[in-house]
C-alpha cells in the first residue's frame, strides 16, 4: 500500500501492514496486554433450528422477528464482529420464498405458511447497512429434527413429492445424499438464494451424512448396490465421494453464478485421529469427520473445493482426548500453502455450563483467541453462538468489547478470488461540530467496486500507540457524511481514509485531513 503523505508513512505502515499491540487498564488492576490483528474474521452463527437464536419463538409479529434480528445485529456490531453466519435453511425449508422447500415453521409455528415479508433480504440489508458480512448458512440432507413422520411435512414440500429421495435415520428424516437427483436438487437450492439474494458467502457445518447412532447403519444399500459397487473399495469411500462432488460441483456453481461469493464449511473439530492414520491429529475422538460424517475435509482443502474452513475445535486447551492447542496446530499445518482461510469454531456455549473445571474459568476462551492470534495462519473467529455470548457468561460479551475486540479488524482478503485494489477515495472535509468530527467522503469517480470505506485516526502526540481504525462505513452514494463521536477535547487528529470492494481489497490511502479539537 502507498502513503500519500511521507510525514505518515510510520504510523500508517504499522495499522496497516502489522499487528497492533494496546494496552488498557482493567479496573484499577495493573495493565494488560492485548495484541490485535489489523485483518481478522470475527463472525458469530446466529443459528434458527429450533429457535435457538432467532427468532427466539415460533409466531412472533413481523415487527418483533425484525426487532429482534436488529437488536442481534447491534450486539454483534458493538461486540466488534466483522460478519455474520445465519441459518436460512436449517430443515429443508427456507427463510425465504424457495422453490426448493417450504417456509419454515420457526417463523410462523406452520411449516409452509407465508409470514408475511421475506426475512431472508431484511437480514441482509440490515447487515450491510451496519457493514457486516453476510454469509447464508445451509444444512443439505436434513429434513427433520424430531419425527421420521413424512406426513406430518408441509403438503408443499418437495420431499413429499419425492419420497424415493427420502431416509429415516435416529429419529430424523434426511435426503439421501447417495442419490444424483438430491445433489443436483441441493445445488439448485443454494443457487436460487445465490442468484437472487446479496449475500457475501455460502456456508455448510459439519451435518453431512448423519452423526452416527450405535449399532445402525444408514440405510443407502440399494443406492450403493446401484451407483457406488464396482467404482469403490467400501460403502464409505463411496459415501466420502458423494459429499466431496456436493462440496466441489456446488463451489463450481456458485463462481459461475458470482465469483466473488465465497464457500466455506465449518466441519467437526477432528479430521482423523492418529490412530487411524499417521497423518491425523494426535487425538483421541470419539469420532471423526473422515471416518463417520463421511466429510474429507483434506480433499476440499487439497483440490480447491472451499474458500474457507472453520473447524469447531470445542474443547480446552490441554484437553486430553482433543485439545484446542494440539488441534490448532495441526489445522494450521492441514491448510499451510493453500489457497484456503483457516479460522476457528469457538465454543462460546461451553463457557461456564461444561463440566470441564477449565470452562468454568474465565480466561479459558480469551486465552483461546490470544492463542489464535500468535499464528498468522489462523484468520479468525467463528462463535458459537450469538445467544451465548449475550448471556455474558464469565464476563465474556464484556471482554469482547472492551478488551478482545475493542479494536476494529478488516476481513482477510482472498487473493485467489479477486486481488485487484480500488483508486483510492477523497476525504474532502473535516470540520468540528457540537457532537464531534463530521468527515465528508467522497468516493474515486473511477471505483465501480467499492463496498465500504475505512476510516483511520491518528494522534499526532502518540502516533505509534494510537488506535488507528476507528470505523469501517458501508458505501451509500458517491458523497456521504461520515460522524466521530470519539474525538477527545486538547487533540490533534489525522483523518485518511480508503476504499474497500467486497472481498476486501484496499486502496492506497486518502490525502490527510488534520483537526484541532479544542
């Protein structure tokens, strides 16, 4: 990046090109050290199977679902959260009008009853308007969560209609992800939103095949007998086969329809454990996607098939069967060199109602992201979930806030997708106003791609431990008006600003704008 101004050159090369390290004072206590990293996913799942986030119970109002969704969008932003993931398909429905599913029945209470707007653009343009990534977090095969009952499904849903597509299995009614015409079917499903909807990625958990159930088998032997007998060794590597051409043709899908769409998967926390192959995590597992979700996350990685991975490494540091640090680290080493994001589930669930001692601490999930941070191969954070943290568990919403988080972050480009930077913009005016510093941006006439800018503070007095980014403001029109309501009286400020497009390439910066506060 180049610097407009020479007299900036050292401070703006240490906010946008390193880490930045603060200090802050926590309550009277001798000062801690936090470290920041300028570029950094911080996203939260906001997930809506059974009303777990939101909305928080079936048949509320129109005006109270989006009070509610707004409300969570305002946590997540004073949180310093970068993005959002939520649930629009998490049965085999939609929040959303779908061609391929009904409406859900945790909107209105009835599954396939129209509740009145689309929620799905609401959500969207509610998260832009605050400058959050919007990633639409789809479950494939799952049908059901509580019944095997097909009868008991919307007359609309297409299950009904294809019932040979259909599988019972511990309780729940799936697709059958053995079946040609259900991967197709689930491609198409993505893209309808994809294509109509302006979101900023696709996103998959770990639900591929079901988890397993003891002593059952999921029932795809004629299906095997049909497509897989003779091109495989075992079931299971017909199984793995099935889920990597969903995983790599919906990834084809999506780049052709919008290449700046990006795809990612947040798989269960172990790919194998070494006991089961040299290569795994030195873990003991239960189970492993690999062996039992039929989910080669090493294929994806490897071949291209995803932009991003986001392993729920949901246990301690130090834990025996599966640490976080030993995971971490093999992670790290699964995705080095590739054209792929690492970043990782936290499980914001856990704190204080797991019956680990280490949960019941409160530095448990800060050391977590501290740890997260040392390596410049893990690129963020995925919580689980936005319901957890506003209960504040241990302090943790607050930590997040006014620690952890407290300084903004840029989303890690993905060089792969797009790498082209925009011109850069022009801060035409700053001037001081009775309730702070009022910028006027005008963006490049020659950017047709910018999404938002940046906006970068800096104190003459104390240059290199000032926090630079203060804000990162959605693009609304050529000209707009942007407020700092942070500015200290007896200050001296240095305002630049830059261009971002949606993969978050950045322009050089702005030419400098100096206020006075008195």
């Amino acid at each position: 990046m180049k610097i407009v101004k020479k007299t900036l050159m050292v401070s703006l090369i240490l906010v946008l090109m390193g880490t930045t390290i603060l200090q802050f004072p926590r309550g009277g206590q001798a000062e801690t050290l936090t470290t920041y990293k300028n570029r950094e996913l911080r996203a939260v799942w906001i997930a809506s199977v059974t009303n777990i986030d939101w909305p928080s119970k079936k048949g509320l109002s129109i005006t109270k679902q989006k009070q509610e969704f707004t409300k969570l969008l305002d946590d997540a932003e004073k949180m310093g959260m970068n993005a959002v993931i939520v649930q629009v398909k998490p049965t085999a429905d939609a929040f959303y009008p779908s061609k391929f599913g009904p409406w859900s029945e945790y909107l209105t209470g009835t599954q396939g009853k129209n509740p009145g707007y689309d929620p799905l653009a609401f959500m969207i343009d509610e998260a832009h308007k605050r400058n959050l990534e919007f990633h639409a977090w789809f479950n494939p095969y799952r049908i059901s969560m509580n019944h095997t009952n097909i009868k008991r499904l919307s007359a609309d849903h297409p299950a009904r209609k294809h019932q040979n597509w259909v599988e019972s299995y511990g309780g729940k009614l799936y697709y059958n992800p053995g079946l040609p015409e259900v991967k197709k079917f689930i491609i198409d499903g993505v893209l309808e939103v994809v294509k109509n909807y302006d979101i900023d990625g696709v996103h998959m958990d770990d639900y591929f095949y079901p988890y397993k159930v003891k002593g059952k088998e999921f029932p795809d032997t004629a299906e095997f007998k049909k497509y897989g007998k003779g091109k495989f060794k075992t079931v299971a590597d017909w199984r793995r086969d099935n889920v990597n051409q969903l995983v790599r043709d919906l990834n084809k899908a999506i780049k052709k329809e919008k290449p700046y769409v990006k795809f990612g998967i947040s798989p269960f926390g172990v790919w194998r454990n070494i006991a089961k192959d040299p290569t795994g995590s030195k873990t003991t597992a239960g189970l492993s996607n690999y062996d039992d979700l039929y989910a080669d996350t090493r294929e994806w990685i490897r071949k291209g098939y995803i932009d991003y991975i986001t392993p729920q490494i949901y246990w301690n540091i130090g834990f025996k069967p599966a640490a976080y640090d030993i995971l971490l680290d093999w992670w790290m080493k699964e995705t080095s060199g590739k054209p792929v994001h690492l970043y990782i589930g936290q499980a914001a669930y856990k704190i204080k109602n797991d019956s680990s001692s280490a949960w019941k601490k409160a530095e448990e999930y800060p050391k977590q992201i501290q740890l997260n941070r040392q390596f410049d191969a893990v690129m963020g954070s995925m919580h689980f979930s936005l319901k957890d943290l506003n209960r504040n568990p241990l302090g943790i919403k607050d930590r997040l806030t006014n620690d952890l988080y407290k300084q903004p972050a840029l989303i890690p480009t993905m060089p792969w997708l797009d790498h082209v930077s925009l011109q850069q913009p022009n801060l035409l005016h700053a001037a001081r106003t009775i309730n702070g510093i009022e910028l006027t941006i005008e963006d490049n006439p020659l950017n047709k791609d910018t999404a938002y800018y940046a906006i970068y503070r800096l104190e003459e007095e104390s240059i290199e431990g000032s926090a630079n980014l203060i804000k990162t403001l959605r693009k609304n029109g050529e000209q707009q008006m942007f407020l700092d309501k942070t500015a200290e009286a007896n200050k001296k400020y240095t305002y630049v600003i830059t261009s971002l497009d949606r993969l978050h390439n950045e322009s050089d910066t702005s030419s400098a704008v100096i206020v006075e506060v008195k």
